[in-house]
C-alpha cells in the first residue's frame, strides 16, 4: 500500500503569480508529508506501507509556431506541442519561476497548467537545511528506509537535455527547462557539501579562482564591505556599489551583516565547519540576489566540471574564471594579463557531453566588460593598455607537468600543438568552465594573470611566487568584481545572447 497526499489534479492559469503560488501549495504539501513521515519512522514507526509524495509541474501546449517578439533568447517554446518540466524548491526558484511562467503567458498567449507529477521525491531530497537523521538510525533502520521512501534515482537526474540527445518517448511531453527537479534537487545537496555554504547564500555572478590568495582577499574585502554603514558610502573604484550588499558569508553559512543590520532568521544555525570543504564558496550578498559569489575550485579540471555542473542548476546570470596561468609568448611578463577570446581543450573532462568539434566562442558581452575592467582599474587605455593585457587562446590541459612529456621523435607534443592553435596561456580549468558555460547556457569569461613561462625559462620560485601573488592579486580581483558591476549595470538582458541556444531550445533561461 503506498501512503500519498492528496493528488493535486491539473489546472489552468493565465496569471504567473497565481501558477507560482500553486507549484508552493503542491510542493510544499509533497515535503510536509515526507518529512511528518521520516519523522515518524525515526521515532520507530515502521509505517504501514510505502511512503510517496511527487513533484509538482508546469506544462504549456501550443499549436502554433508564433509567437509575441521578444528580445530575449528564451521565455517561448520552439514550435507546436505539448511542454513540460517538474519543480522544486519554489522557496528558491520563486522569482526565477516567476518570470519563466510570465514570458511564456506573454510569448504564446495560452494557460500554464499547474498538478501534481507522477515524478517522486527521494525523501533525502525533502529535509530542510539542519536536518540530519541517518545517524541516529541503526543499518537495519536504514535498510528499512529503502523499502519505505523513493531515494535518488539516477535515471531521472542524467544531463541529456542539457547535452542536445534527450529524445521524448512517443507521446511524452518535450522538455521545458534543462534540468529536471529531481536534478536540480541533487545538485543543490551536491553545492552544501562541496562548497560548504547552502544554495540560497548564492548569487547570480561567480568568479572561479584555482588559488587561496584570491579567497583571502574577498573575505577581507567582504569584511570590510560589511563594515561600512550604507548613510557612510563608499569610495569610486570596483566597490563604488558597496553599499548596495548587505551580507557576506563564508563556509559553514557563517553570515556577517551589514554594520547596524539586525541578525536573520536561520543565522543561528551557522557553525564553522572543523575543516575547509572541498571547494569553499564565500558569498557577497545583495538583496536581489545579483551579489557576487566566488569559489576557490583548486586546481585541475575534474573539480572545475563538478562545481559548474551543479552551480548551472542555479541558472546563474554570468560566471567568469580569475586564475594564474602560464604565458606562452616571450614577449609577455609575469603579471601580465590574458583575456581569452578561444580555448584549446586538452582537458578531457567533457569530451562525452561536448564533443571536441563544438566551437567555444567568446561572448561579446563579457569580453567587453572584461577589457573595460582591466582599463578602469590600470587606468590604462589603447596602446598602453595592450602593453599589460593581451587577447588570445587560452589552452587548458589535464597534465599539470606536460612540460616532462617525451619530445623527441613524438609526432605531436604540447608545445607545437599549443603553438599550432595560437595559444598565448596554458591553465588547467578556463577551458573547462567556459565549456561548460556554453554546455549549461551560463554567459562565461575569462581572465587571467601570467604567473610563470615555462617555455621561456622562468619558473616559480618561492620568495618570487609569493612576492607576486601578494602584488598582483589585489588588483586582479578588482577587475573581475568591476567587470561583475558593468556586467549588471548593463542588464541581464544583453547577457542571455541567442548565441548560447541551440536550434529546440527549451523555453526556461
């Protein structure tokens, strides 16, 4: 016998406020179910049978290509048909979800339908941020708890729409969104452990960094951000909107709020973890959610696939890599910077979701706030500016000590397949991030610093290395913030180009 709520039967609505409010009531039933449950079976009721509850979902059936004009690149389905997805979490997607039913009322004119799915809920899926209820079962409860409750199922989360091969079965609905809820609800679980911090500290622009200088110099920024009143202001330059975030957060979801703000509901439960996650996040927050979050991803590609596989869930606005890099031309300089307008992969990592032949092309937007970052903080501009920043091909390889590979008689090397491509940087993640950027339909950008030229003979040294990160890192993580402030000041609109959607695009940013 399987234990349910009640089933919400579709219904229509012309009105996106009121679909939202809908998707809360089934998904917020779904989950107080579950949970009364667990609860119930962790006191030691056995429970009388199996325990479900679904999702809820959102479906728009059209008949007709056309649809209202629009400037965005989605917000409208890609010909007749029936559409649909499942939803989670509207306590975090709801103004997301707000405006993805609002542009397809606008764009095709015809109602969203609002029910209950036949998708389940793994029941890891339904517990709030501080429960924790698996040690305190014993391994005969816990393989009890299979037999009682839907847990993940793998099959229902892979990344297939995401990657262009979904193919809907006879008679089943077309995608309406890349992710579908039991995904985007595994990604949310995979961000708290990886990172340290839960999915709602994060803001809609990330800055990835492969090193821990980067990080101390956010968290003193956000400090001092978080010290300043907003009657005192502050002065121009990359924190000139200062007084626009209104927390900073760090692992452990340790929240430190504006000088005179009152503490929030929830800060209580924020602990410092005993150890630094895997990839720790730290968060500058604005009250709209367009704050800035910067997560030191470490070094190599597999780590910087991880984060930006489950971050994309959270369908942010922009995400721009800051890292150092090897410069591949004599003529450049350590501390030079490197803005990158193509990548070599040499990474491996995505190879299967993204074949080699797909063309990584550099977004105009971000590029150009990228360069005008760079000239508004080295108040450099035209020749001199190019004395300092240099555009080109970023390579990005797995092999951290590809310089060691046997050359001699090899019918290809690193070397001359970098110098074939053009290539002035070598890293090992800017490739794989923007990749995946264009992968997950998230605006990406990259730039780096020249920290050493392997090639040309001028390696790290210790003294030397720390020397430089120490002078250069300031600066560079200004840039990436202010090119983050021109990014939103020129809207999010200009941002979310056609050029990242593919020919049937599914209608949810």
């Amino acid at each position: 016998m399987s234990i349910a709520p009640n089933y919400v039967a579709p219904a229509r609505f012309d009105d996106p406020a009121a679909a939202l409010a809908q998707v809360r009531a089934i998904y917020d039933g779904s989950v107080t179910h579950l949970r009364d449950a667990l609860q119930a079976f962790v006191a030691g009721d056995s429970l009388a049978g199996r325990v479900r509850a679904c999702y809820p979902f959102v479906r728009v059936h059209t008949d007709t290509v056309a649809r209202a004009d629009s400037r965005l690149s989605y917000g409208f389905v890609s010909g007749p048909g029936t559409y649909e997805t499942t939803l989670t979490r509207p306590d975090l997607f709801a103004s997301y979800y707000l405006e993805q039913f609002r542009l397809l009322l606008k764009n095709h004119h015809v109602a969203l339908e609002i029910g209950t799915s036949a998708q389940p809920i793994p029941v890891h899926f339904s517990l709030a941020e501080n429960d924790h209820i698996e040690g305190s079962l014993s391994a005969e409860r816990r393989l009890l708890l299979r037999d009682r409750f839907d847990l993940p199922d793998l099959n229902a989360m892979d990344d297939g729409i995401a990657n262009g091969t979904f193919e809907p079965a006879p008679g089943e609905a077309r995608p309406l969104a890349l992710f579908t809820a039991p995904r985007v609800d595994y990604s949310l679980h995979r961000l708290r452990h990886y990172t340290g911090t839960a999915p709602e500290h994060f803001q809609n622009f990330v800055l990835f960094t492969n090193y821990q200088f980067y990080i101390d110099e956010f968290v003193r920024l956000g400090h001092e951000t978080m010290g300043r009143t907003p009657e005192a202001g502050v002065a121009a330059g990359p924190a000139a909107a200062a007084q626009d975030y209104i927390a900073f957060v760090e692992p452990g979801n340790l929240v430190t709020r504006r000088a005179g703000s009152a503490p929030q509901p929830g800060d209580e439960f924020a602990a410092a973890p005993p150890r630094l996650p895997q990839m720790p996040a730290y968060h500058l927050v604005r009250a709209d959610g367009s704050g800035i979050t910067m997560v030191n991803i470490g070094v190599g590609p597999a780590n910087a696939k991880t984060i930006t596989d489950h971050i994309a869930v959270l369908r942010p606005h922009a995400w721009v890599m800051l890292g150092h890099c090897a410069g591949l031309r004599n003529t450049q300089h350590l501390g030079d910077y490197v803005l990158a307008h193509g990548y070599v992969r040499e990474d491996h990592v995505l190879d299967e979701e993204l074949p080699l032949w797909v063309p990584i092309p550099a977004l105009a937007e971000v590029q150009v706030a990228l360069e005008s970052a760079v000239a508004d903080i080295t108040q450099l501009q035209g020749y001199e500016l190019k004395r300092v920043m240099r555009t080109g091909t970023v390579a990005s390889t797995d092999n951290r000590n590809w310089e060691l590979l046997p050359s001699h008689h090899a019918a290809s090397t690193p070397e001359r397949r970098f110098s074939q491509s053009r290539a002035i940087a070598l890293d090992m993640e800017s490739a794989t991030i923007a990749a995946n950027g264009f992968r997950f339909r998230v605006p990406y950008g990259t730039l780096l610093c020249v920290s050493d030229k392997p090639l040309h003979g001028e390696i790290k040294l210790p003294g030397m290395a720390n020397t430089f990160y120490r002078e250069r890192v300031d600066q560079h993580l200004r840039i990436g913030i202010r090119a983050i402030e021109l990014l939103r000041e020129a809207g999010v609109d200009q941002l979310h180009s056609r050029k990242l959607r593919s020919f049937a695009e599914v209608a949810f940013q």
